[in-house]
C-alpha cells in the first residue's frame, strides 16, 4: 500500500459529479449507467455486483420505495418559468429552527468525551477553534435550508435506518448486506443534502443553461434545415427561447429549478458507492478522526465511478470507511495505520466548506486544513 502524488496540478479532467435525478429506490445496474469496468465482477469476492446489489436492494425497497413516486419528477421545462408574483416561494422561509444539513446524531460520534453532546469546532474562514466547545444542537444547521416536510423524510427514512448500521460500526459489530445498503444511501445522502451540493450545483447552473438554449436552437436550425418548418415560426421559437434565458438568468437557479434543493440522492451515486470494495481504518488512542459540514469526500475530478475513484467517509473519531474499486484481499478487514488516519483528515478538512468538528482541540487541525489539494493523495492499495 503505498501514496501516490495528486494528479490535480495537471488540471486533469473527470467524471465530476453525477447530477442524473433524484431517485433513490435504486434499479439494478444497467447498460447505460455503468461502464463493462466498473459494473463487471468483483474481484475481492468473486461475485458479479449486479447480483449482490440486488440481493440487499430487496430488503431494503420497503424502506425507500415511497420516495420514488414522490421525487421521481422530471426538472422543469427549459420555457416553465416560474411566476414571481405567484408561483416563487422565498428562499429562506421563516423557519423557528434551523433544520440540520449534518445529522445531530451522527455528529455525536465526533463529540468531546468530557461533553457528549458538544463537539470542537474550526472555522476554516477565520482559520480559529471556537472558544469552548459547541453545542451539537447549534452546529451544522441553517435556518430554511429545508422545507419541513424534507427534514422529517430525512429523519424518518435516512436517519433512522442509517443510525442504525452507524451504531453497529461504532461497536465493532458485523453489519450484513442490507446495512450495506443502508449505509450507501445514508452517506449518498450525505453527499447531497449539505451546502458543498448546493455550491457546486449552481457553479453549474449557468454552463448548463448555456448548453440547453444552445441544444434547443440547434434542434430547430436543423428542423428547419430539412423544411419541416417555416421560417417564420423558426425565428419566433429562437425569440422565445432567446427571451426565456434572459428571464432564467436574472433568477437564481434555486428559483428557477426547485429540484436543487431536494437532497435525495441519484440511483447512480448510490449503486456506486454499494459496489465499491470497502476498507474500515481504525485510529489508535493517541489519535482520531476529524469530520465536517461536508462529510463524504471523494476527488471531483475522477467522480465515483472511475477506476482511480476514492471514498472517505467518517463513521465515528475512532473509525472512518474508505471506498474504492480496489479489490480487497481479506473479508471484514480492518486496518490500523497512523498515515492512513493521518491522510483522511487531511481529505476531510480540505472537503470541509467551511467547519471541521471534532472531539478535541488540536494545534494539528489547522495545520491540515491550510492544505490544497495538490498536497494531498490517492492510494495504491
């Protein structure tokens, strides 16, 4: 096992990040979703992916299914644009509480042993450690970032299950192929409920509006080019899609597409981070885990579903879970290694958006989360 040197200097290109849908009762793999490479056979245990994947999909479609129908929505039309006066809802409803984007129970797991329900917190903006430590309660949380009927989802068909499998792994015992499930749509999850998904989207927001409107335009040039059309109905289709861009780009992208504040993750994302082969490393007393606002770290310029891909994931201060398509050689295989701890809480402070928790005050937390990303690595398993 050994670290490799980042490839970001050279401005590598990628599969970034999958943005097909908000499904989350997942299909079996299929052709169009996952290349030969990545959907093939899983060399660590002999067995197809496709056929574990639905063996643990199964008992775990009753706990999901009812999202389906109800988030299972096309985006809005390029020309649906929504009323201001009628249609738009505020950004930032007037909520009494803020509504948690970084699951209270799941930060408890990184909390000060002397204060179970507090944790450390680093602003990575003013690059300082919070006073004392925190309140988990007022940490990770913004007023409105949900509508209330998504946090109880959250809570009810994420949280509750997914605590469940986390709870099993902070006691070291075995989890089965249905946690397995679980847990990938618990940290798929969490890769697209918090501000990081937000940010990222609507850097995205104008790049793809540019390609729709030229899309549409181009559909229509070529319509016309094979007579289907007159000319005069072919300008005024360019003069209405001309007018809609100028309309949706004077709203934000929140406004226009609603879908972007859903959280639920794509069947993509969550049969990825199934499949991949899955390492526990466990940290020694002298040392822990960091997490932050932006938990599920993995290198945007390879995605999830590449052969160089990497997954971090903290489970606890004690225990963090890296996923990759390197096959394992020993089941249930944990590993003690102080560069390997070392190198996760360096993805994880760098991931972080702005705050990192964790259990205790340390001169080492800042130090790492100075770091760019060419100062970190992948892993040569």
């Amino acid at each position: 096992m050994e670290c490799l040197p980042s490839p970001f200097g050279r401005g590598a290109g990628g599969e970034g990040f999958p943005t097909d849908g908000c499904r989350i009762n997942i299909p079996p793999p299929s052709a169009h979703a996952l290349s030969p490479t990545i959907c093939g056979m899983d060399a660590g245990r002999g067995r197809c992916i496709d056929s574990r994947w639905q063996a643990a999909k199964l008992r775990v479609t009753k706990r999901v299914g009812c999202l389906k129908s109800r988030c299972n929505r096309p985006l809005r039309s390029l020309c649906d644009v929504p009323n201001r006066n009628k249609d738009s809802r505020p950004l930032n409803p007037p909520f009494l509480m803020g509504y948690h984007y970084v699951p209270k129970k799941y930060l408890k797991g990184f909390s000060d042993p002397l204060h179970l329900d507090f944790v450390w917190q680093f602003d990575k903006k003013a690059a300082k450690f919070s006073g004392q430590p925190v309140a988990i309660e007022k940490v990770a949380q913004q007023r409105g970032f949900y509508d209330p009927n998504i946090e109880k989802k959250l809570n009810d068909i994420i949280e509750i299950p997914g605590n469940r499998v986390l709870e099993k792994l902070r006691f070291d015992e075995e989890i089965t192929k249905e946690d397995r499930a679980i847990l990938s749509i618990y940290i798929a999850t969490m890769i697209t409920r918090v501000p990081q998904h937000r940010k990222r989207a609507l850097e995205l927001a104008p790049k793809a509006l540019d390609k729709a409107v030229s899309r549409c335009k181009q559909q229509i040039r070529e319509l016309a080019a094979l007579g289907d059309i007159e000319d005069s109905i072919v300008a005024e289709h360019l003069t209405t899609i001309d007018n809609t861009e100028e309309k949706l780009r004077e709203i934000s992208p929140l406004e226009a597409v609603p879908e972007l504040r859903i959280p639920w993750p794509s069947n993509r994302i969550t049969r990825l981070i199934f499949s991949m082969t899955w390492r526990f490393i466990v940290a020694d007393e002298s040392s822990f885990f960091l997490t932050s606002d932006n938990p599920a770290f993995f290198f945007e310029c390879y995605g999830l579903g590449k052969l160089e891909s990497e997954l971090t994931f903290p489970i606890s201060s004690r225990l963090v879970l890296f996923g990759s398509w390197s096959p394992i050689r020993l089941r249930n295989q944990k590993i003690r290694n102080s560069q390997l701890v070392k190198l996760a809480n360096r993805r994880i402070a760098y991931g972080a958006s702005r705050f990192i928790f964790s259990r205790a005050k340390k001169p080492w937390i800042p130090k790492i989360a100075s770091k760019n990303i060419e100062q970190l690595s992948i892993i040569n398993w």
